[in-house]
C-alpha cells in the first residue's frame, strides 16, 4: 500500500476542482492508500479548511477530516532531519513524511527541499498508474 502526508493545499485544491489533488483525496477515502499524519497536521488542516474566505461547509470539512483520521496512520511527526532547508510553517508535513516513509504530495514543492518523496499530485498520480 502506497503511504503518502497530503499538504493542506492539497486538501484545499480537492474541495475546489476535480483534478488530481480529489483523485488523491478519493484514494485516501477509499482505503486505495494510507494517509499519515500528526495531531498538528490535523490541526493545520482544520485551520485551514474553516477559513472563511473559502466558505467550505463545515460539515464537509468534518468528513474529510475524518476520513483521513479513519483511513490514515497518526505519526509523531518527530523532527528527525533538523539539518534540511524546510520552509518552517510545512515543517510538519515534511517530518511526517520522513518518519513514515512517505510520499509528501504538495502542490508548492518550492517550500520543500529538492528530495525524490516530495511530488506533486499528477506526478503521484503518473507514479501509481493513475495520470489523469
């Protein structure tokens, strides 16, 4: 089974169009791969999502996060590599992936040091065999 951390703004993209970051986000659901995260990515996400310049229904926001929570692994997300070049506010994102061994889905891979775990969504998507 393929283990990926999503970045918030793949979760945001996912509410807003019917790209690759929903096909991700219906993977996950679906059980088709396993979402890591730690008590604060799910605290970012949360954050995020009610913003209310988004407008996102509440109700919509619980369900996703709760599908993530019922179909993912929680991490410590443990700062294992304090070394690497890491914007600090996705900080998270990147210890999470790198304890669990996973793919970081980003659609702002500028915030991230150059390192072959970090894609974005349609190259993960082309990686699973599912390019859209």
């Amino acid at each position: 089974m393929v283990k990926v951390v999503l970045d918030t703004n793949i979760l945001v993209s996912s509410l807003l169009t019917a790209g690759p970051p929903a096909v991700i986000v219906d993977l996950a659901a679906d059980g088709n791969i396993i979402p890591f995260y730690s008590n604060p990515i799910l605290q970012k996400y949360w954050e995020v999502l009610s913003r209310k310049k988004f407008g996102f229904n509440p109700a919509q926001v619980s369900r996703l996060l709760d599908d993530i929570a019922r179909t993912g692994i929680a991490v410590e997300g443990k700062q294992l590599n304090k070394n690497k070049k890491v914007n600090e506010d996705d900080r998270i994102f990147y210890d999470a992936a790198v304890e669990a061994n996973a793919y970081l889905i980003t659609g702002n891979i500028k915030h991230f040091p150059k390192e072959s775990f970090i894609i974005t969504p349609a190259q993960f998507l082309t990686i699973i065999g599912n390019a859209q």
